[in-house]
C-alpha cells in the first residue's frame, strides 16, 4: 500500500457512496510528475539552470539552427505567460546564453537566438537530462513503458478533449 492508496482507502471507508478510483490515478501521476521534477531539477543545478531556463534554451536548440525564435514562438512552444517569458529571455541575455537580435523581416520586433555559449551548454545539459530520464524509467522494462506511453497520451486527449 502507497500513499495515494491509504489516501482513498480514507475515502472509500468515509464516504462509500463515492468512487474514488480517478482519484487515485490523479494522485499518483501529480506524485509521480513532483517525484521526476525533482530528479530533474537535481540535473538542471549541476549546469546553474532551472526548469525554465532548460525549457527556453532547449525549445531553440530543437528548433534546428539557427537556434532562433521569435518571442511569440517561444511563448507557444513552452506555454508560459508573455511576461513571464520576457524574464526567461532577460536572464539568459544577462548570463550569455541567449542574443536578442533586431528581426530583419521586421525591425519592431526581434529574435532570440542560443549564443555559442547557450548552445554549448544545452548540448550538455541535454545529454545528462536524457540520461536522468532515461534513469528514472530503467527499471520498466520497454514493453511497460510503451504501454504507460499509451495511456497517458490517452488520458491526456481525454482531457483535452473534456476542456476544450
């Protein structure tokens, strides 16, 4: 028995007219989402990023070179409020990571762009991210894996789905 078991065991014996059952693949996802988070976070500290500065240098790294977005791409692709992204953007410029550039198509706005430094550094950090992931899942075997893969991509167009 885990936590989130004794948790609706609580409910069930409280309140049996309730099914609880959602309630205890809810809890263990958002435990399990703090519990990778964490370990993550582990691997952001060694390289002196966050989550978000990970976020922001890796939505342009994957982006393919030139390894620039515009401001709007950005907010799109890591769905974050637009001020909330002006500070991303502020930070990584003060640690040279990322370039604000005037954009040629339009000279109101602008491009931020990984620095040689930003690019050298989301290069590591990737790799040490993926191998962190990759150690938190080893002990699924694969055929799990593509089925927990399976599910959650299920439950998530549920969701979407139910919200939109």
């Amino acid at each position: 028995m885990d936590h989130v078991d004794f948790i609706t065991d609580q409910w069930a014996r409280e309140r049996p007219d309730l099914d609880v059952s959602a309630m205890g693949i809810i809890g263990r996802v958002a435990r399990l989402y703090l519990a990778y988070q964490e370990a993550m976070q582990v691997t952001f500290s060694r390289y002196g990023l966050n989550a978000a500065k990970f976020d922001v240098l890796a939505t342009l790294r994957r982006s393919g070179a030139p390894y620039r977005l515009s401001p709007g791409d950005l907010l799109k692709a890591t769905m974050v409020a637009s001020g909330t992204m002006t500070n991303r953007i502020s930070r990584l410029e003060a640690e040279g990571l990322v370039l604000r550039l005037i954009n040629p198509d339009d000279s109101r706005s602008f491009l931020i762009e990984l620095s040689a430094d930003g690019l050298a550094l989301i290069d590591r950090v990737v790799e040490d991210h993926v191998a962190t992931q990759e150690r938190l899942l080893a002990p699924m075997p694969n055929q799990e894996r593509t089925a927990l893969k399976t599910l959650l991509s299920r439950a998530q167009a549920a969701v979407e789905k139910s919200s939109g």
